[in-house]
C-alpha cells in the first residue's frame, strides 16, 4: 500500500469496459449459456420481468465460486466484476434470483447443456469411452425432527381403526341403524354415511325436544347430547383417518418423508461423526462422470444405491451406449443389475465387484468348510459332496421372490440320509433331525464368475482403478472445495434443477483449469 495512499482525493473517473482476462471460467458460462439460445417468454400470467440466460449465467458463476443462497448472490453480483460482466450490469433482486432458480422450464435446459457440453468434451477428447457411477446423499431444506414414520403411521391408523369400531359399538344403544360388526373393516365412504344419519337423527331430536320442552328430565335432550358427543367424536377420527391416508400415499415406497419437504427421505448421512445412527432429511444424488467432469445425473428418494441403478441407466440410455466400460462400487452388485445389464447393454463391460468379492479370496474364507464354493462338485452327476463325506443330490427347484418383485432360482440338493445298506447317517441329518439342504441360485453363480474374470484381465483393472479417483473427486470438490452440502430448494424437481446448476458450474470450472494449465504448459514449451 503506498503512503499517499487516499481515497477521498480528487480525480477524475475514466469508464472501461471490464472483460475478464481469457480463460476465465466467465468466459466458459457465457459460451455455454449462449449456444443454448434460450428462449422461454412466459405464455400466461405476467410477463417475465428478467432475462433467463443472463440469470442463468449468473447462478452458474456464483456457484463456481460457493455462493449458493438467493440473498448472498444478489451480494455477489453488486461486489463481483465478473458477475456484472456475465449480467451487463443488470442487478438482479434475491427473488428474481430464486424465480429462475425454480422456473419449470429450467430443466430442459440444463438438459440441453449437459447434451451440448458431452458434445464439446468428446470433440476435444477430454473425455473417452469409460464412465463411472457412485452416489453420495445430499441433506434437504427440511427441519430435522420434521420426519414421518410409516411403520408409525400404520400403527396409528390401526388404532384410530379400533376406536371408530368402539364409538360404534357404543351406538348401538343410541341408534340400532349405526351400529356395525366388531370385525368390519371401516372405510371413509361408511364414516360418511354412518355421520349424514346421526346428523339426520339430531334434528329429528331437536325437534322432539322444542316438543317436550316441559318434561324434566327430558329423555330426548339425554339422547341428544350422547349421539352429539359421539358424533363429535367420530368427526374427529375421520379427520385422523383422512390425515393418515394422505400420509400413506405421500409415502410411496419410501418408509419416512420430511413434513417440511415432502420429497425428501430420512437416511443416515456421512457426516455422523458418533456413529449414533442420526437419520436426517435428504436425497440420493447419482452421479455418472468421466475424467472427472459430471456427464449425468439423478435423484432417488431411497437411500442405497443398488435399486437406482436400473432407473438410472433407462434415464441416461443415449449416454450409456456411447461407452465401452461402466465401472461402479460393490454397492450396485445385485442379481437384479447384473441381469438387467446384460439384457439390456450386452455390448457393455460392467465392472460392479459383488459384496463378498474380496473376502472369497482370503485365506479365511477359501478353509471354511461351511461354503458350499470350497465343497467338492461333480458337473455330470450334478451332486456335491461336503468336507464330512455326505453327498448332496439335485432335488428340486425353487423360486424366491422379494419384496421388491425380484424372482431368483434357486437348485435345492438334499444330503443322502441312508447308505446302500440302509444306515442312517448321522452327519446327513440337523441337530434336531432333519435331512440336511443346501440352495445353489446357478445365476449368481455364473455373474460372480463373470466379474472375477472380468477382473482378473490388467485392462479391467486399470479402468476400475481410475473410477477411484474419477467419481469420487467430482463429489469431492462439490461437496469439499464449493460447500455444495445441503440443497437451498424444496421439492424433487427444484432439488434437481439446483443439483445440475451445481454439477455444471464444476464441469466449467473444471474446463477453465484445464484452460490455464494448457496455457502454461504452451508457454513454457516455447521457452
């Protein structure tokens, strides 16, 4: 700082353009964001009072650099040269800012962009013919202690249930028409009708009470106040069954939602740093990249990631026939996705290592005489024989379905309870002396082996080790270096609009380093 330095000294102001020196990441949103040709006038209601391109531009590069709330970038925008560049000096308000952040046409375009920017990044060969998947959660803009339990909801429902068929039982003294069995099921449709004939029978007793008006004590006003109670109190577990019904189609599949943001779903996030089992609101963010840029995207509500998956790839098919190798965690290794890739990608080389991949190879497991794997098999004869010499026959086949609607096949084989002199084993028997089974599922079998030779070959396991530093540094940087850690919208459709904002403000960002360090790397070779 100069020593002369002062600020209320007299000078003279020069106005110049400002243009943000070439590779800058400003440079990169205003290419994209342009080559969209964005053009969304508003077609009923009131016309839109901003440009949605120049907006656009301005979330993209105020979440580049972590400004994620509608309040601190309209901050950023009036602080921030390269902001007021993007924008031409517009100075959008926070709820302008939020407006587009949650205007419905928003994700057609970020589709268009993601379209637009693999096309770029395959003609500049930045990116090639392997992807990975992973998932990371996402915490909701919803209060923590806002949850719904399922189980809790049944629950309650069964005994709001109970104390319906109670008030009806107590009915039957008071009117015989309103009273049902102890074991029908009670609906909304019957509660209505049930109700229109107690109201009915109240006015016939208001009219029998102006009628006896003298009598004391006055049997009618007695039966009207117990059928006013009753009614009363039926209203109010109508209203409890009716809450407890629209809790049940909010639900779905899911077993829990967030009052505050209906969408999102209770999980275990990573950050639980106790380990005391502290299930917060969020979403399940699906990730496919390649050299580190985010190529596709998608949110679950479920929070493992072996059922997304398949919805996943049906979502991205375009991108996912475009590719050679789809690498991802032991997570996704499920029958289910094994048969559905090979179904439906038989040209793809999926690499998903199955569960208890890495424990079948130690020494612990391959000793273990319980493993059916490490038992003696004869192929012709279809038989195995256990470590204790008791053979195992073929006897039947079985079919187990989940409750997901999954069906897996299974081969049972039962242990040979005699000999052929008509001894009985003992070893062929359990301990409280039943013939012994095994089940074999041969489909599982043969994806296991699959994938063992997949990874077996050096050119799988050079890809499958690039997908650890690929996925997993792209959720890094969103989550570490911009503090992407919590959505700012509610709702499954805004969460994901804002969610392809973020991912592609890391996409650019990331092509503005890779810009620079070319740049250096000229530069020095021509020195």
């Amino acid at each position: 700082m100069y020593t002369n330095y002062n600020i209320n000294q007299f000078k003279l102001d020069i106005s110049l353009d400002y243009i943000p020196e070439k590779y800058h990441v400003a440079h990169f949103i205003n290419g994209l964001v342009d080559s969209l040709e964005i053009h969304h006038p508003y077609e009923f209601g009131r016309p839109r009072e901003y440009n949605l391109a120049a907006v656009l531009k301005l979330l993209l590069f105020a979440y580049t650099r972590g400004v994620f709330t509608s309040r601190k970038i309209n901050v950023f925008v009036q602080e921030n040269m390269p902001a007021r560049w993007l924008t031409q000096d517009g100075l959008p308000s926070a709820s302008t800012i939020c407006r587009c952040r949650r205007a419905p046409e928003l994700q057609a375009i970020l589709d268009k962009g993601f379209e637009s920017l693999i096309d770029y990044l395959r003609e500049h060969r930045l990116i090639d013919d392997q992807l990975s998947i992973d998932g990371t959660k996402l915490l909701a803009d919803a209060n923590k202690y806002s949850f719904v339990w399922k189980k809790n909801t049944i629950r309650f429902d069964e005994s709001n249930q109970d104390k319906i068929k109670e008030l009806l039982v107590e009915l039957k003294a008071a009117y015989a028409a309103a009273y049902l069995p102890a074991d029908t099921p009670i609906t909304l449709d019957g509660l209505e009708e049930i109700m229109t004939i107690l109201e009915t029978r109240l006015e016939d007793l208001e009219v029998k009470v102006q009628e006896t008006a003298t009598l004391s004590p006055n049997p009618a006003k007695q039966e009207r106040r117990k059928v006013k109670s009753v009614l009363n109190k039926l209203k109010e577990r109508r209203e409890k069954h009716q809450n407890y019904l629209e809790q049940s189609t909010t639900f779905g599949e899911r077993n829990s939602y967030s009052k505050t943001d209906t969408d999102a779903t209770f999980m275990r996030m990573k950050d639980d740093h106790m380990m005391n089992g502290q299930l917060k609101p969020g979403y399940n963010l699906q990730l496919a990249t390649s050299n580190q840029y985010a190529l596709a995207y998608s949110i679950y509500p479920n929070p493992t990631d072996t059922r997304t998956l398949q919805p996943f790839l049906t979502t991205h098919e375009r991108l996912i026939h475009s590719i050679n190798y789809l690498s991802m965690d032991a997570g996704y290794g499920s029958e289910a996705n094994y048969r559905f890739l090979e179904d439906c990608f038989p040209n793809l080389t999926a690499l998903i290592p199955y569960g208890t991949m890495l424990k079948e190879q130690t020494k612990k497991w391959l000793t273990d005489e319980k493993k059916v794997m490490n038992w003696q098999y004869d192929e012709s004869e279809d038989y195995y024989i256990d470590p204790q010499g008791v053979r195992f026959n073929f006897s039947a086949y079985r079919q187990r379905t989940d409750k997901y609607g999954m069906s897996r096949d299974f081969k049972e084989y039962k242990a040979e309870r005699y000999t052929p002199d008509n001894r009985e084993i003992p070893e062929a028997l359990t301990e409280k002396g039943y013939v012994r089974k095994i089940m074999v599922n041969p489909s599982w079998e043969y994806f296991k082996a699959k994938q063992r030779t997949y990874f077996s070959t050096p050119e799988c396991q050079a890809v499958y080790q690039r997908r650890k530093i690929d996925v997993e540094t792209t959720f890094g940087f969103l989550k570490g270096s911009l503090g992407f850690t919590r959505c700012h919208v509610r709702g499954k459709e805004k969460v994901s609009q804002e969610i392809g904002i973020a991912l592609m403000a890391c996409n650019l960002h990331k092509l503005s380093l890779n810009a620079q360090k070319n740049k250096v790397i000229k530069e020095k070779q021509k020195i």
